[in-house]
C-alpha cells in the first residue's frame, strides 16, 4: 500500500512538472536541455555498465561480490564524469550553441552523485524493499519539482531544469544509503569478477542499444532543425513517457528479481508474467489510446497554447507508445533468464530498426520522425517476441492470446474515441474525462470476447474489490474486542 502511495505521488509529481515548468519555461530552454539528455543518457548507461542488475539477478551474492561492484561503479562514475567535463567544448561546437558546454559540465557533479547510490539501489531491490525504492524516488522526484520550480520564479531559464536535476540525484542518492545501511569493504578483487562483469557486459550491450534508439531522435533533431523543433518534440515525448515510465519502472524491480525466483517453476513463472503483463496493458492501453484522440485538447490545456504544435507529435508517438507497453516488459524475461547475449543482438535489431526510421523521417521535421519511430514499432514488435520467445517457459502463443485482445482493444479504442469526438462535452476537462471513460468501457467489452480478456476483468476485480468493501466503522462505534 505504501509503495502504491509512494508511486502515485512520483507519478503526480512528473506529470505536475511537466505541466508546471512547461508555462514557466519556453520550448528553447526545453530544447536546449534536451541536447544534454542523450549525453547524460550515455554516461548514466556506462556508469551501470549492467552491475544493478548482476547483484539483483544472482542467486546468491556475497558482501565481497557487492563491495568490488560498488567499487567498479565509483571508479566509472569518476572517469565518466571527468571526460564529461573536458568534452563540454566539443559537444557545444557540434550543436552550434554556447549555452550547451557550461551545462553539459555542470552535469558531470550528477554522474558522480548517482553513480555513489548504484549498489544501495540494488540492494534494496534484491532485498524486495519496494516500499522504500519507491518512497525514495518520490521523494527525489518532489525535491527536483520543488528546487526547478523555485528557480523558473525568481530566474525562468534553463538551469531550472539542472537544478532539479542536482537535488532529484543528490536527495535520493543520500536517503538511498541511509535505507541500505551497507557499507562497501575496501576496494579489492573477488574470484567471481569475471562472471558479474560478463553479465554486466550484456545488459550494458543492450542499454547502450537501447541509448541509440531513444536518443539518437533529439540529437538528429537538434542538429537539423534547432532548439524550438526539438522543444516541441521533447514535450511530447515527454508527457507521454512520464506515466509510461511510472508504470514500468517499479515493475522492473519488482518482476526481474521475482521472476528470477521462479525460473525452475516454469508454470508458475508463465503465470505470473502473463498475469502482470495483462493488468498493465488493461490499466495503461485505454488512457493512451484516448490522449492519442484527444491529443488536440489534453496538450493546451495540460501545457498551455504556446504547445499546440506539440499535439500531432505527441499523436503519432502515442502509436509508438500502444506497442511500447506491448514490448518493454521483454526485458524481465531476457534478464530473470539470464539471457545477457540474446538481449544483446535484440538491442542491436532495435537500434538499427530505430536510427533508420530517424533519418528517414528527419527531412520532415518532428513530427516526422515521430511517424517513422511509430512504424519502426508496429515493425519491430513480431521480430521481437519470436526471437524472445524460441526458447523459455512463455511462449509465443502465449503472448499472442494474452496480449493480443488487449492490443486489438486499445486500436479500437483510439478510433472509438476520435469518432465520438463531435458528441463530447465542449469543456475540456469533461471532453478528457468522457474519453477517458468510453476508452475504458470500450476496452473491457472488447477483451470480454476473450478467454484471456475474461480472466484480466476478473484479476482486476480481485485486486480492488476487497478495497471497495473497507469501509470505516462509524465515529461512535465501540473498539472491536481483544
């Protein structure tokens, strides 16, 4: 429960921050930030080098093990943050704008910062202290909101958004070590090295993939077409991927050290992947689907005027976005199996499928770009789960009569709702709330039609019936006995 009200409060928070900053802030200052995001993406990916997930997944690990990770992670973080720093002049030349080297080594202070918790992250995780992960980032998360929000009043510029960067990394980081209550031994070499950097070799191979695939689309874009093109084109993205990101992120640490649990259950980790996998597609496929049909109405009034052109952009990758939440739940299977090379060669597909799409859609602005990422997608995502699925306890039919009603469901659901535009309330926060709702119902008719849908409406039910049924006993009722 606690870690629910933790996540809703992150996600609120996000989403407010967005909302917020966005009339605080012009779409230059957003596109100048958003040329430092692949970078910091990059750098944060390296730092990792895939080690969080080495001490997660592992059977059993030992405080030997942990301490040379740890020590691993610092000594990149280091590095990393150093060659950040001498590099600031060459990033500012290659995107023609000054403003980008005193940030781009500002932010060096952030990777080193980060890179400190990495290890008391994962131990919270392994330990399954979801609770306190999660109370901990909404905690960051408010702090980044708070400072970025304070500075855009007294001075609106860009270094609002770095300083909510510094306190949403600085907080946690702090809070994070003191949840952990570890301590690192001094820094030496363990027998096992070999092993935990091979695996982490794997993860850090798909995540560096993965940087090319979802940040290769702001560099291409702030190089052709300025700040204000990519501005508009990192709102949308944006706001669309916080409650994406709110959704997945604490189900990653959730169901890859559960899964990894139950690898020698094959029955029981099919269920509970399929299961889990089909409350998040019935929780967050209707609410997409509407923001796609309603995207002319919900930017305006979640952003402001200045942000209109934002909304065909934000339509074309709210397509993107149906298949993401189709695709990105891969990851807990290839890495609770502990298949690192196979994760790989799928990141290397992606980033290929990705950066073509890119270039061929950059001649047309962003919003071409957000076409062609949207049917890089709808192309990727069988070559994704037949690889994914040759071998393991899910297969390939699985999916299919799983996932697929829901699929189907969320297709109809954009087209249902765009339709009955014309009969929605005029007021906008009605017209959004009506959407939301005809989404929703259309959804839970289509999937009823279905075994698998069937058996979502009842896993939903179970999950908030027993809240629905506690009620507080009246103010002058007398304490139960015992």
């Amino acid at each position: 429960m606690h870690a629910a009200l933790a996540q809703g409060v992150l996600l609120a928070t996000q989403i407010g921050s967005v909302v917020v900053l966005s009339r605080l802030l012009s779409p230059a200052d957003f596109g100048l930030i958003a040329m430092t995001v692949p970078i910091v993406a990059l750098v944060g990916m390296m730092q990792d080098f895939g080690l969080l997930q080495a001490t997660v997944q592992r059977p059993g690990i030992r405080q030997d093990e942990v301490s040379f990770l740890f020590w691993v992670n610092i000594a990149a973080s280091v590095t990393l943050a150093l060659l950040l720093f001498l590099s600031a002049p060459l990033i500012a030349a290659f995107y023609g704008d000054e403003r980008v080297g005193p940030l781009v080594a500002a932010l060096s202070v952030i990777v080193i910062t980060s890179g400190a918790a990495a290890q008391h992250g994962a131990i919270l995780q392994r330990r399954m202290h979801f609770g306190r992960v999660a109370a901990i980032s909404a905690t960051g998360a408010v702090s980044a909101f708070g400072v970025a929000t304070l500075w855009a009043l007294y001075r609106g510029d860009y270094w609002a958004i770095y300083a909510g960067m510094v306190a949403g990394t600085l907080i946690p980081t702090i809070l994070t070590w003191i949840s952990a209550g570890w301590l690192p031994d001094r820094p030496r070499r363990v027998a096992d090295a070999r092993s935990l950097l091979g695996f982490g070799a794997g993860v850090t191979g798909f995540n560096l993939s993965n940087f090319v695939t979802h940040n290769s689309d702001n560099v291409l874009i702030g190089r052709a077409w300025g700040v204000v093109e990519l501005g508009l084109y990192d709102r949308a993205y944006k706001l669309l991927l916080f409650p994406l990101s709110q959704i997945a992120n604490p189900l990653n640490r959730v169901m890859i050290p559960s899964l990894s649990r139950m690898l020698h259950q094959p029955h029981r980790y099919r269920s509970a992947y399929l299961r889990v996998h089909r409350l998040v597609l019935f929780v967050s496929l209707p609410g997409v689907a509407c923001a796609i049909a309603l995207a002319d109405v919900l930017i305006p009034l979640a952003l402001g005027a200045q942000w209109n052109a934002s909304a065909p952009i934000f339509q074309a990758l709210g397509m993107a976005g149906l298949m993401t939440l189709l695709n990105t739940p891969s990851g807990w299977l290839f890495i609770s199996q502990g298949r690192t090379r196979d994760y790989l060669l799928w990141g290397v597909v992606m980033a290929t499928l990705a950066v073509t799409a890119y270039v061929i859609g950059l001649p047309y602005g962003a919003f071409g770009v957000a076409v062609a990422l949207s049917v890089a997608q709808y192309i990727k995502t069988p070559i994704l789960w037949g690889w994914l699925c040759r071998t393991g306890p899910v297969t390939l039919r699985d999916v299919i009569t799983s996932a697929g009603p829901l699929i189907l469901a969320g297709h109809l659901a954009v087209g249902a709702v765009h339709l009955a535009r014309p009969l929605l309330p005029q007021t906008p926060v009605l017209t959004l709330l009506t959407g939301v709702a005809l989404s929703y119902a259309l959804t839970a008719l289509v999937i009823s039609a279905f075994p698998a849908g069937r058996a979502t409406l009842r896993e939903g039910w179970e999950l908030i019936a027993p809240r629905l049924r506690r009620t507080p006993p009246p103010e002058d009722s007398p304490p139960p006995p015992g």
